[in-house]
C-alpha cells in the first residue's frame, strides 16, 4: 500500500515538473524542418538572393 502511494506520488511530482516545463517553452518558437527541406530551402535561399542553383 505504501509503495503504491509513493509510486504515484513519484508520477503526481514527475507531471507537475514536466507542466511546469513545458510552460516556460515560449509560444513563438519556429518548428525544426524535417529532413530533406535543406535542399528545398537552399534553393528558396539562392532564389531570393538572385542566384541560380548549380545543379
């Protein structure tokens, strides 16, 4: 019985810790681009700079 009661306070404390966390992350963060977007952005980058990618 006592180990159930400190099994959920470790869970209750590890999800308090966890909201608290996830609070603090800003809201204006920009997502990661998935893997394979470098080539699409690089050829947005060479564009908007006025150059044509070398293939």
């Amino acid at each position: 019985m006592i180990r159930l009661l400190l099994v959920g306070l470790f869970a209750y404390a590890t999800y308090r810790v966890t909201m608290r966390i996830i609070e603090e992350v800003p809201g204006d963060v920009a997502p990661l681009d998935m893997p394979g977007d470098e080539r699409r952005a690089l050829r947005r980058q060479s564009a908007a700079m006025g150059v044509e990618p070398k293939r």
